[in-house]
C-alpha cells in the first residue's frame, strides 16, 4: 500500500487486546483496532492504556472495519 492511501489520526488506548493488539478510541469517538509498527517493535517501545498515538489509517469508506497500524506513541 503507498503512503497516499494511508490517513494520519491521533487517538486514545482504551483496551490491550491479545497479539499485541490495541483498541483505540479517535479524537472524532470512534473506536478502531490497532497493531504495533514494525520500527516500534524493533526498538521495544511499550504502549500502555491511557497513551496519546499517533496511527496510519488506510483510506476506505468504512474506518471501523479497517485496521490501524500506530507509528508514534505521544
């Protein structure tokens, strides 16, 4: 997927699911299902519930049913 498709979003984890997997709920309440960038893992950066992300969305219609991937941890 190339880098135009992919829409920035800033949110909230609200949940630690199983495979390090995250919910997140979006500054616009929406709640979305995000995983881990491969440069996060590599470094060891730990994501908690109650940390600010940063996440690329890929474009579509239906961003409830996309999975995010979280790029920064703020």
């Amino acid at each position: 997927m190339s880098k135009e498709c992919l829409i920035k979003k800033i949110g909230q984890v609200i949940d630690a699911l199983p495979n390090a997997q995250f919910k997140v709920r979006l500054d616009t309440e929406e709640e979305i299902r995000a995983y881990l960038s491969g440069k996060m893992v590599m470094n060891k950066i730990k994501v908690m519930v109650g940390d600010r992300v940063e996440m690329e969305i890929p474009s579509s219609p239906h961003i409830q049913n996309s999975i995010a991937r979280i790029t920064f941890r703020r």
